[in-house]
C-alpha cells in the first residue's frame, strides 16, 4: 500500500511539474516576445517535445535564451513524466489505487460493523463466521494474506493494526465489535488499549498467546480473552474423557448446515414473554426449544432454570432448538405485549 502510494504521489508531482513549465514558458514568450497566448504555447509545446518545427516567430536573443532555458528544464522532465505515467499504467498501480479507494469509501459508509485485526488462521475463520451476519473489516500489512482478502472477497485495510491512524480508517468510532488476533500478545494489548479508547463501548475480543496475557489484555479493555491453544487443549481431552458431550457440542455450535443450533435471543422491553414464567410462557410447547441458561442483565447467568422462572427485559435466552424454533422464540421475544 505504500509502495502504491509512492508511486501516485510522484506521477501526481511529475505532472504538476510538467504544468508548471508549460505555464512558464507561456508567460516568459507573451512577456519577452510579446506574443498572442496561442503563438506562446505553440512555441512552448513544440520546444518541450522536441518536435521540430519552425519558430512561430524569429525570436530575439532573450527570446532564444529563454527557449534554451526551457529545453534544458523541459525536455528531460516531459519524457520523464510519460515514463512515469506508462509504467504506473503497464504495472496497475492507477486500477488498484481506484480499486482503493472504492473499498475505503465503502468502509467509511458501515457503522455497527466488526473490525478484525489479524488475517491468520484464526482472524479467517472469525472473519468467515462473523460475516455471514453482520459487516466485516479485516486489518492486515501482510502482503500473502493481502491478497487471500481480495480473493475472499473480505474488506480490507492494508496496514499497521496498532497504529491509532489505521483503526481511524477502519471505523473503529462507528464499529460494534473488534477481534484482536495478532501472534503477539503485546501488540493485542496495545491495540486494545488503543481502541477502547477511541470508542469505550466497542465490544472488545483479545487473543492470548501467554497464559500471564490475560490480565495484562482485560486491564488494556478486553472484555472477552480467548487462548486457543488453552481451548484446544481442553477440547482434546474432552473428546477422550467426554466423547459424546463433545459431538453433541460440535453438532450444535460449529455445523451450521445441520439444523439443530444453540442461539442467544434478548428479551426486547414490553416483550410479550416480560412478566411469564417459562412454563407460563409455553416457550417449550410453541417452539420446540430448550431454555438452556438466562444470562441477566447483571451478567449473573442462571443454568437450567426452573419451570417457575419469572422472564425480565433484558434477558438472554441460550436456547436449542431447529432454525424454525429459533425463528419463532425470536418473535416472541421481540413481539410487544399487547
């Protein structure tokens, strides 16, 4: 990207340079020679170019001073710009910088989104799940996973994920969510102390390398630290000492083409469940689904809660149940009493 911008930034002077000598040169033949704009032009054009013509009018000794003067300053600089001009054109330097500039507009115009700081193994599969329900960003300076983004189609920045400029860009002030998924803890803890405080209600997801990360990543902002080797490991032993739990889990949670799926739905204020117990609610018998836990507001969670549990706005309910069951315990969640 900078290279990109490197190469725009001298063509953009190149030609500007250009101009400005044509503009020279026009002004000291009307001012020298006296000339019509037309005739200084002319002369100036055919004297930069090297075309070859005749003067347009015999010229005086300052005149011819001067035309030295613009075929030393001219000649070199013209050609220079077209070489210029060609090979940022030949190589796709002026496409990709538009192509840029379309993605940054799109960028600019998303709010609510997720920013993901990272394209490795673990930022492409957040960006993969993540997208399929709301907006993505992903923030990457490696050129490799650079161009797996362009062929997945991803939005991306090109750039430094620590650097506060970068963030900017990416809409960290409008977005809902960042993932923070970089190899180095450190960098994770500087993004997010960086982010939280460009937007204190982002929603904030820390990678840990280290075990001693974790605290050091929740006092920088994180609210949510994951350490997928820890996770990992667990999941390992569990498939040996709790093999069936854990095909239940993997059925239920990561195979998304199967129809049986754990969902959390809030409880809207007004809701028509506000106010019923869950056995009043007649969530199991309309739905088909299973109240697994109620998270409250207070962050408290309630794990397998009884018949006679008295439903709060607020509320998120961790159900099971086919998409269809998931779909009509929505509505009633979001359905106002009437």
């Amino acid at each position: 990207m900078a290279d990109m911008r490197e190469e725009i930034k001298k063509v953009l002077l190149s030609v500007l340079a250009a101009i400005s000598i044509v503009t020279l040169g026009v002004l000291g033949y009307e001012l020298i020679e006296g000339w019509s704009l037309l005739d200084a032009l002319y002369m100036t054009l055919i004297t930069v170019t090297t075309v070859g013509y005749g003067e347009v009018h015999p010229l005086s000794e300052e005149g011819r001073i001067f035309t030295i003067l613009i075929l030393f300053l001219g000649v070199g600089l013209v050609l220079y710009v077209f070489s210029m001009v060609t090979e940022a054109i030949v190589s796709g330097q002026i496409q990709k910088a538009m192509g840029r500039r379309r993605l940054e507009k799109k960028i600019a115009q998303l709010k609510d989104h997720y920013i993901i700081c990272g394209f490795g193994r673990i930022g492409m599969v957040i960006a993969e799940m993540v997208s399929k329900e709301h907006p993505v960003v992903v923030v990457e300076n490696d050129p490799s996973q650079i161009q797996r983004l362009e062929e997945q189609g991803f939005l991306y920045l090109e750039g430094d994920a620590t650097s506060e400029e970068t963030l900017l860009k990416a809409g960290v002030e409008r977005a809902r969510g960042l993932f923070s998924v970089l190899q180095s803890d450190a960098d994770n803890v500087y993004i997010c102390l960086t982010a939280k405080g460009l937007n204190p209600r982002l929603f904030l997801v820390a990678r840990a390398a280290e075990e001693d990360a974790e605290k050091k990543l929740l006092r920088a902002g994180a609210d949510k630290v994951v350490s997928p080797y820890l996770i990992g490991a667990r999941r390992m032993a569990l498939t040996v000492l709790r093999p069936t739990v854990t095909d239940f889990l993997e059925l239920a949670v990561h195979k998304a083409s199967l129809d049986l799926q754990i969902e959390e739905i809030t409880v809207i204020e007004r809701s028509r469940l506000q106010g019923q117990s869950l056995l009043e609610s007649g969530i199991r018998q309309k739905t088909g689904a299973i109240i697994l836990a109620v998270k409250k507001e207070s962050g408290q969670m309630i794990y397998n809660p009884p018949p006679d549990y008295i439903i709060e706005p607020g509320d998120i309910l961790i159900a099971l149940a086919d998409q269809k069951g998931l779909m009509r315990l929505k509505e009633m969640a979001h359905t106002l009493s009437g």
